[in-house]
C-alpha cells in the first residue's frame, strides 16, 4: 500500500448488527421488518453500515484461547491456562455436543448478510444520484468477496460445506425448504473460486472508494485481497487431505458421491501455482525491509508497521492488546502465557543457514557470555527470525512496564515462574515475541496504553511460499522455486540455497522438505501452521507430547527437554472439526464429518 491512502472511513467502521437477533443461524428466517430494511437499502450511509456489519465477521486470529484455536492446537505454542476452552480441545473434550470453538453458525451469518446485501443494494437511490453505479458494483464486488471469504473459513475448518448460493430463504419458508446438503470439497472449492474471480474483476487495485484517487480507503476489498485467498484456497485443495484421498472413501454424500475426490490431480497445484503468481503479478505488493537492513528489525515490521508493502489482507483494528500481554512476560507487566514449544524452537535455523541437525555451529552444552549475561548453546547462533520471535531464558527484553531492556528468567525462583504466580506462567520456558507490540502496557500495573497496528491475515511472504510449494510438485527444478524461497531467506538474513556451503536440495522431496520448514519458521504464529499439519496430512506425527524446558528447576537442570503439555491428534476425527448437534438437528440432510 502507498503512503497516501489514507484511513478507512468512519463510516465504515461503524459496526451495525442490524440482524443481531435474526443472524445467529444461517438457516434463520429473513427478518419481520421489511419496510426498515428496504429503506436501508435506499439510503447510502445506512447501506454502508450494513457493508461495515459484514467486514465485522473477519475475527481476530490472533485470539487464541476462546475464538480461534489454530495456534494453540498446533505444535508450535502451548496457551498454559486451563480455564480457557483451548485446554478442552488440547484434551479431546469435543464432539458434536459439544462443539467448542464452533464458527459454523457465525460465518454463515456474515454469508447471509452478504447475500442478502447483494440481492438489495441495486437500486439504491441515494447512491446513485450521488456517485452512480459504479459506487453500488464496487461494494456488491466487496460483499461478494467477503461471503467467498466466509465459505473459505468455513471449508478449512469443517471441509465440505452447505453452499447456500444466491437464493434467500423467505420468511413463510416451510422446514422442508431450508434442508440443504453438503456439497463435495471440489464443488465448494470451484464456486468459491469462481466467487473470488468475479469479485477480483471489479474491485480495484488499491482500496478506494468510488475510485477517487483522493478518498483512497485502509481495509476495503482489492483485488490482492481476493486473488491471495484464492491462491491459498487453491494451496488447501491440491494438497494430500483433499486431493486424491483414499483415507476418506466412506466419507461420502446421501448420495453416494464422496466428498473428496479419490483421484490424485497433478493439475490442482498448476492452479495454486498460478493463481499465487497471480497475486505476484500483480506487482503491488514487496517484502517489507527495515531501512537499516536489520534482518530482526525487517522480519519485526512486517507486523508492527502499519499497512506496510507486504500486507495484502489486514483485519482491521486498532491494536491488538491481548496478544500483546499474554505474550509479554510478567516482568514487563504481561501474562506469561503463550509458550513457545520446543519443537517449534527446534524447528528454526542456524545462521549458516542450516537445520540444527545439519550445523556445526549447533550446541546444547555450555554457555556464551553475551552483553555480560550467560546464553545457554542452544540459544546461540541462531537465525534472525528466531530472536525476532521467541524470547527465551536470559534473553533481554524491553516493553510493557519494563523501561529498560533486562534479561528475562524463567528459572523457577525468577519472577516469571509459577512460583511467583501459579496461574501465570508459560509451561514451556518460552514466550512469543513475533508481533508483539512492546509499546503496548495493559497488563498488570500498566498505564493502558497500546500499540496500534492491523492484524495481517494475508502477505506476500506467504504467497512466495505458496508459489514455490506448489510449483515443486507440479514442475520439479523450475528456478522460479528456489528464487522465491531464496527471497524469503534473504530478507530474513539467512544465508541462501544454491551456494557452496548451502547447496540446492538435491530431489523434489528434499526440496518439498525445505519449503515446509521455511512456512514453519517464517509463517510461525500466524494461525497457518494448524491447516498445514493437516493438509499435508503429518498431524499425526507432530501432534501429541509438547516439549519446553523445565519450568520446575534452576540453573543447567532447566535446560532439560521436558515434557509439558499434550496437544490431542485423534485421526480421522480431528482433521476437521465438528458440525453442532444443533446444527445437525436443525439441518437433516448434512452428512456429520467423519469421527464424529
């Protein structure tokens, strides 16, 4: 994005539920008061707030506790308090009666409210008399994307879904009318596909409001937008649990079809290549740099710069406080909660480039004296990306209420211990540091403030990833791989593949094995690790006993693998998530998932 756009609009941050008694299901009935709801339809702010209650179903990922689980359910953080429903999923404590978590009823509300604004908005007199009709195909193109938005949520948590398409359920419906099935994964991924396209082909290239270079507007619908969730979309779909998946031959609709297609298709991930090329193409968007050329202070802006070259898709908000405390450190007037796993730790690269199985320069024995306070080995030599990331034992902080940086302890007689609180503590002697914003001083003892910034749901470092992923599997030792997984590893400071000391994976399985690794490093933390475990179908394997040091111990006897929590796999129940009892009582024809 450019410096000149300016802010969205107030307007358009106006959050009206018009329907919040009537959109708590998606088979609930079309509200009573027509007259109202046609004399919004006539009027342009009233038409905008109704748009603004459709963007408000864009939820916080980052909110990993009662909302979005992707996180903390995966193998990359452990969320220490049990009073959270996290710890139920992380147990197993889930099933069509109880389905926590569940998101089901939510999205397909904002996917009414789209359709039912995109069935409404023609016509609008007010509009069209002040800016025409090229105002009211700019937002129908915004509503369209945001319901193929929805149904793509929709799909990467539960699978197959309902798709309701463009008929609205009127109000004398009768219960045999709104009984729908479940459509097959590849049917739902070509409608939505297709809803994307159609909505990339109005929306304009920068987020604007009529097209008026001066009214030029943060968190409206681009083409980007659109054109990055179809790439990821396309990613999902051509990946092993939904492309040729013979695990799931039973799992099939009433009647008979199976809902994922059983032949492998090569041609899938032509399409994923493409469409994220597509988004590259565009040449809109650039990896985010730090002007010091600071690999930490570049991998750090990517998030706390706001609206910055690499952010496509940002939810919009105006800070994000309870990511920021539960990751900041009691010292620093945090919550000491979202523990960074050891596996995750494991997982990031040395500074020469290579995996800690492969580096020379790799230890877990002994210390480095580093600005006069003791680094344990491990800790040592390690990528930018990991100290942009993680704040571990004896690593210096500064933020919240702590005004100048110190060394954080985790030891068990420090203050960031369960002795010093038994609630609050991370389990695995590790904290998250990746997009925390340390001006931000809400927890105990704070003065309140906070660091404003978006929440980035799509950037272009993903989509370079996704681009050399799928390309690897459909064109093997195309240069187009390693160039964009070299331009990742460049910006973060990691030396690149292709040199004497580093040279190129060998096979396309070597090279499959590397672009795994460099999502996981660089897209840690960002509520995607969850849906890749699970597409790639290795959940199994990396699921299971959370490691961390020991929490219970001083001194070397910390530094010990340990244990600390378990994160449940159940094949093949937990690859999606339940549809509610409720839902499944109130809908006879949807097919329940398989486990369930």
């Amino acid at each position: 994005m450019k410096n000149t756009i300016i802010k969205y609009s107030a307007v358009m941050l106006t959050v009206v539920l018009l329907f919040s008694s009537g959109c708590k299901k998606y088979l609930d009935q079309v509200p009573n008061d027509r007259v109202t709801i046609e004399q919004v339809f006539q009027k342009k702010g009233p038409s905008e707030q109704y748009l603004a209650n459709i963007y408000s179903y864009v939820d916080d990922q980052s909110e990993q506790w009662t909302q979005n689980p992707w996180m903390g359910n995966a193998d990359e953080i452990d969320v220490t308090w049990s009073k959270y429903i996290i710890y139920d999923l992380n147990i197993g404590n889930i099933g069509a009666s109880n389905a926590i978590f569940d998101r089901w009823g939510y999205y397909y509300s904002g996917i009414r409210a789209a359709t039912y604004f995109l069935n409404h908005i023609d016509g609008n007199a007010e509009i069209l008399a002040l800016n025409g009709q090229q105002l009211i195909d700019q937002y129908k193109a915004e509503a369209r994307f945001l319901r193929a938005y929805y149904y793509f949520l929709l799909m990467r948590q539960y699978g197959p879904v309902v798709l309701v398409g463009e008929k609205e359920i009127p109000a004398d419906a009768s219960a045999a009318d709104m009984q729908l099935p479940r459509s097959t994964y590849d049917d739902c991924v070509n409608y939505v596909s297709s809803e994307l396209d159609k909505a990339a082909s109005v929306l304009p290239l920068v987020p604007s409001n009529n097209g008026q270079a001066s009214d030029v507007q943060y968190g409206r619908a681009t083409v980007g937008m659109a054109l990055a969730v179809k790439a990821r979309l396309l990613l999902y779909a051509a990946s092993p649990l939904y492309n040729g998946n013979t695990d799931y031959a039973s799992f099939k609709t009433a009647d008979g079809k199976p809902f994922i297609n059983q032949s492998y298709d090569v041609q899938k991930w032509k399409k994923a290549a493409d469409a994220a090329k597509a988004v590259i193409d565009l040449g809109l968007y650039q990896l985010y740099k730090d002007p010091s050329g600071n690999p930490v202070k570049s991998y750090q802006g990517v998030f706390l710069q706001q609206w910055n070259s690499e952010q496509i898709f940002n939810r919009k908000a105006n800070s994000l406080p309870n990511w920021d405390t539960h990751c900041m450190p009691r010292q620093a007037g945090g919550w000491d909660g979202i523990g960074v796993t050891q596996e995750q730790v494991d997982a990031y690269f040395m500074s020469d480039g290579k995996t800690i199985q492969e580096s020379s320069l790799y230890s877990e024995t002994g210390y480095t004296t580093v600005n006069g306070v003791q680094i344990y080995n491990m800790y040592v030599n390690r990528e930018p990306r990991f100290y942009a990331s993680v704040t571990y034992n004896n690593s210096v902080f500064q933020g919240g209420n702590m005004q100048s940086a110190s060394p954080i302890s985790f030891f068990v007689s420090g203050p960031n211990s369960k002795n010093g609180h038994p609630t609050d503590f991370t389990k695995t002697g590790y904290l998250v540091r990746k997009n925390v914003g340390t001006q931000t001083n809400s927890g105990s003892g704070g003065n309140g403030a906070q660091q404003a910034r978006p929440l980035a749901l799509f950037r272009l470092g993903e989509v370079y990833l996704n681009y050399a992923e799928a390309l690897n599997e459909v064109s093997p030792g195309s240069p187009d791989i390693v160039k964009y997984l070299n331009l990742i590893r460049e910006r973060a400071g990691v030396p690149q593949y292709g040199t004497a000391s580093l040279p190129l994976p060998p096979s396309q399985a070597d090279m499959r094995a590397r672009i795994w690794q460099e999502r996981r490093v660089e897209l840690a933390f960002e509520a995607l690790r969850w849906f890749d475990i699970r597409r790639w179908k290795i959940a199994s394997q990396v699921m299971g006993d959370m490691h961390g040091m020991n929490m219970n111990k001083d001194g070397d006897d910390f530094y010990k693998r340990t244990v600390v929590s378990k994160h449940l796999f159940r094949a093949p129940a937990s690859y999606w998530f339940p549809i509610s009892q409720y839902d499944m009582d109130r809908s006879k024809l949807i097919v329940q998932n398989p486990g369930w």
